[in-house]
C-alpha cells in the first residue's frame, strides 16, 4: 500500500519539493524544499532558454534522488504556466520519461486553482468568505471561496518573472498589473464582506523577513498577516538594496532576490485592486491540493 508520496511542482520561477506520509486520517510532512530555477527567464515566443531547461533539470533530478532517500511510493511532478505556454516543454518531459520514467503532469488553469483551492479549503475555516489569491512565477490564479464552495475563479497572465521579463521600469510594471486587475472583473463577482489570503514566494518571503527568520520554518509563515504598510516598506527597500544585500535577507531563498520586487509590486497593486489594508498568508501551495487527491495520479 502506497503511503509516502513525493510532489513537485515545477513553476516559472520556482520548483518545489513536497514529501508527506499517509496517516489514517491526515498527512504528516516528512520534507520540504524550495529552489529557484527561473525556468522562464527570458522566455521569447514561447521557447525557453537552454540555461534554464538545465537547471530545472538539475533542481529536478536532485528533488527525485531525495524522494527515493525518503521511499517515496509515487513521485508526482507537475508543471503550470511557464509549462502551458512553452511550445519547447518536451524537453523537459522527455527527459523525465526517458531518465526516470515519470510523467509530467502540465496542470491546466482550471486545475492549478483547484488544488490552491482544495490546499486552503479548510485553513481559514473561521472566516466565511474568502478572496485567496496565489502569486506565481508566470500567472497569478484567484479565487473566491463563500462558505468553502468555489465561486469565481480566474488566472491572470501577470508574475514575478513575467513582469521582469516584459518591463524594466517599475512605473510601468504596476500600470500594467493594474490594467491587467481592472480587466478581470473580479470586483463584480465580490457581494459580501471578505478577508483575503495570499498564497507564493512572494507573500511567504516578506513574511519571512518581517519576523527575522534565517530558515524556513513553515509553522511561523502560515497564517501570519500582512498590512499594506509592510508593502510599501519592503517595496521602498528592495529598491534601494543591491542583489547581494537581499539575499542576507533570504538566505533561505536567495536566488529570488532578482524578483522580489516586481511581487511586491505586483502585490501593492493587489492590495489596491481589492481596496483592502491587511491580509492572511498561507504557506500551502498545490502540492498539498494534489495530496488529497494523489489517486488521480
């Protein structure tokens, strides 16, 4: 009976490793792990870059030997946006049919916010009605939740790496999140009060750096609140740390320093879409969706 089951889901930015135990009736995390791949750095017309076709290759087959170190009964690996639009994805899922013998699972738009949803269903069960939204590398996917159903769903073409890709100018970054929010409609799918939660390296990171943290412990991210004046402080330091200065800050994470802050911008822009001054973030991704429904795979 197969019961340690390994997730990896590889972003545009971010490749994750999740590996968890089946108890009777929950999971218990056996290991966690983060790595930047910038898999999507300098995607033009669809084709990525050899550079990060070989690091997520390399992100990719250190994750599977850790798995196999834990037993892990099934490996499941699955990719989203930078994935749905790379036309030279097969590169990476030949090489792991050929080497591995996996398959890789491209999630649709529809399933990535499914799993975020499932992940989050029941974290925040004393607020009723939910605004959770998840900042990725290539997308950003929101959702709203009333009395734990899904009612509105969406995926917007805005993320940290595509935003650094498309723009240099931080002006221009945030008007083109702010076009891209006033587009999708979302406010005319919002008719009571709300509370919204934050879900991503973006959001997980600042959190991060607000308590101090020099490693990543998930039991002290998960849950915690972040206030608009947290925004605008760690937009106006990003700006004025070098690269090298913001990784003393994320020696967790230290490969994201280059696109912290086009989130935080795109952040702020969230913040002033929804018209709110404080929300909840979670430190649950898909792969812990995936978790309740590993039998799909």
């Amino acid at each position: 009976m197969e019961t340690i089951f390994s997730v990896i889901d590889v972003g545009t930015n971010s490749i994750l490793l999740l590996i968890a135990e089946r108890l009777q009736n929950s999971w218990k995390i056996l290991h966690r792990d983060a790595r930047t791949s910038s898999l999507g750095k300098g995607m033009k017309d669809g084709l990525l870059t050899n550079e990060g076709i070989e690091k997520a290759k390399a992100i990719l087959e250190d994750f599977i030997q850790t798995s196999k170190l834990y037993h892990s009964d099934k490996i499941i690996i699955t990719g989203t946006s930078a994935s749905r639009e790379a036309k030279s994805i097969s590169q990476i899922s030949d090489w792991l049919e050929s080497g591995f013998g996996l398959t890789y699972h491209i999630l649709s738009e529809e399933q990535e916010i499914y799993y975020i949803y499932l992940a989050n269903k029941h974290e925040f069960d004393e607020h009723e009605n939910l605004i959770i939204f998840d900042i990725g590398g290539g997308s950003t996917e929101f959702m709203i939740v009333m009395k734990s159903k899904l009612e509105f769903t969406t995926s917007l073409k805005i993320g940290v790496r595509r935003l650094n890709n498309l723009f240099d100018n931080d002006e221009e970054k945030y008007a083109f999140c702010h076009d891209v929010l006033a587009e999708s409609k979302i406010r005319e799918h919002i008719h009571s009060t709300f509370e919204v939660v934050g879900v991503g390296g973006t959001v997980t990171n600042l959190v991060a750096v607000k308590i101090g943290l020099k490693e990543w412990i998930s039991e002290k991210v998960h849950k915690q609140v972040l206030t608009l004046d947290n925004v605008h402080y760690f937009k106006g330091l990003w700006k004025k740390l070098s690269y090298e200065e913001i990784e003393k800050l994320i020696p967790f994470d230290p490969n994201r320093s280059d696109v912290l802050l086009s989130g935080t911008i795109l952040l702020e822009s969230i913040f002033s879409y929804l018209n709110v001054e404080k929300i909840f973030v979670s430190d649950f991704g898909l792969q812990f969706g995936i978790l309740q429904e590993v039998e799909n795979y």
